[in-house]
C-alpha cells in the first residue's frame, strides 16, 4: 500500500534544498508525498527590513513577495512530483526581526507563533493522515526553523518523525544546532540519491529563482554546491520507506 508521507518546511524552499532527492524518490515510488511550508503569508505594504528582504533581491517594492514565492514552490512541487501546501504565518521579518543577524540569533520573547503554529500542523496532520513526517534538524539557527520545530514538539504528533539536515547551512563548517543534543540521540539515517530523482531535485531547487542569487550567486552556484553536497542526504530518527536506505557508520 502506498504511504503518505508530510514534510513540514519552514520556508518555500527548505524542504526541496535539504530533502528534495528522498522526496523525489518516495513520490516516484507510488507515496503520496505533501510538502506543507509553515511561513508563507502575504503581508500587505511591507517596511523597513521586511522590505529590504525582497528588494535587496532586484524586486519591485509593490510586488506580491510571497505570491511569487508560493508560485515558485507550485513549480518545485511538480518538479518532485509532490503536493505544496502552505501555513498562513508570516516570516520572521514580519514579525518584528530587524536584521539578517537577528534572523540567527535568540528567538524574541514577543515571537509568539509557536502555538498558534502548533494547533495548524496538528490540524494538518489531521487531514493528511500521514504515516511519516519529515521536518528539519533547524541546522544553522534560523529562528523560523527553530520555531517549527519548537512548534512540532509542542504538537507532540503521533506519526513517527525523521529528521532532515538543512541545506545549505548543514554544509558550512561548524553551524548552529540548537537542537544537537536532541536529534544526536536518535538513528542515523542516509539516502542515496541520483539519476531521475537527483535531477528532479535540481529542477525544483533551480525553481525558487528568487532565492539563487542571493543564497548561491545564480543557478551555476547552485548546481556546484549542490554537487559539493554529493549523492546522500542524511537524516536523524525514523526509517524511511526506502529500499536502499542506509545508517552511517
């Protein structure tokens, strides 16, 4: 019987970075594969850094930001062969963040989401019905990453959860990892990923065009990080439907 399988991204674009290979094969294999991205609602008239964070991109101040986001991810959605989903919540900008060091720094005590988050993933996994949630290890810091996953743990579901590395921040030397302590205490895990499924996952990466220049200079730096990444991508927790998964050693 086919599998239902819910990840559960932070941004329009985590889950196809980090895990889009592993996705890639479970729909190919008859899974019903759901990427659900927490973050994503339109905030009318942004200002100060929240509107830095598309215009620094070469984007019209008076454009739908996350419209254009939501479209890329419909797109990297079908290149996986997977269905988007998105959360009504708001990035972190839009939540009185005022800095690309503050995106990485100590949570705000007035960023109240984690609830109202945690009450939206329990309904999603509700209607979903998944046997499996993917969501990641908030590698690197990220505060929208690190409220997820706060988010999850307070959801406590009932589906078992494997963990992703996030990509790009898993590939830099020594990062963040608020929750090490945490996910090193669970299984490792590791797929293989290449052929059709590894250029899927090229595809949909190369989808989030708004995202290239600044994260990896253009869609050749992407292709050579992605390359530097190699053919694995590594988990922490449950097992995933996959022949040919693999604990390292």
């Amino acid at each position: 019987m086919a599998r239902t399988i819910l990840a559960l991204s932070p941004h329009l674009d985590d889950a196809a970075f980090s895990c889009g290979g592993t996705l890639a094969r479970l729909a190919a294999s008859g899974a019903r594969v759901v990427i659900a991205t927490a973050f994503t609602a339109s905030v009318p008239e942004p200002q100060g850094f929240a509107l830095a964070c598309q215009t620094d991109k070469g984007l019209s101040p008076s454009l739908d930001y996350m419209a254009l986001r939501r479209d890329e991810d419909a797109a990297a959605a079908a290149a996986l062969g997977v269905e988007p989903a998105w959360l009504p919540f708001p990035e972190a900008p839009h939540r009185r963040y005022g800095s690309a060091a503050e995106l990485f720094g100590p949570v705000r005590e007035d960023d109240v989401v984690v609830p109202d988050l945690a009450r939206a993933i329990t309904e999603l996994i509700r209607r979903v019905s998944p046997d499996l949630l993917l969501a990641p290890q908030a590698v690197g810091g990220h505060v929208d990453h690190v409220q997820l996953v706060r988010a999850l743990g307070t959801a406590r579901p009932s589906p078992p959860v494997s963990w992703w590395r996030d990509f790009p921040y898993g590939a830099r030397r020594s990062p963040p990892e608020p929750f090490r302590e945490a996910v090193a205490a669970l299984p490792a895990r590791k797929v293989r990923v290449g052929g059709a499924a590894l250029e899927a996952k090229r595809r949909a990466c190369r989808a989030y065009a708004s995202q290239l220049g600044f994260q990896f200079g253009g869609p050749a730096g992407l292709d050579a990080r992605l390359a530097e990444a190699g053919d694995a991508e590594t988990f922490r927790g449950a097992a995933l439907p996959i022949a040919d998964e693999t604990a390292p050693a």
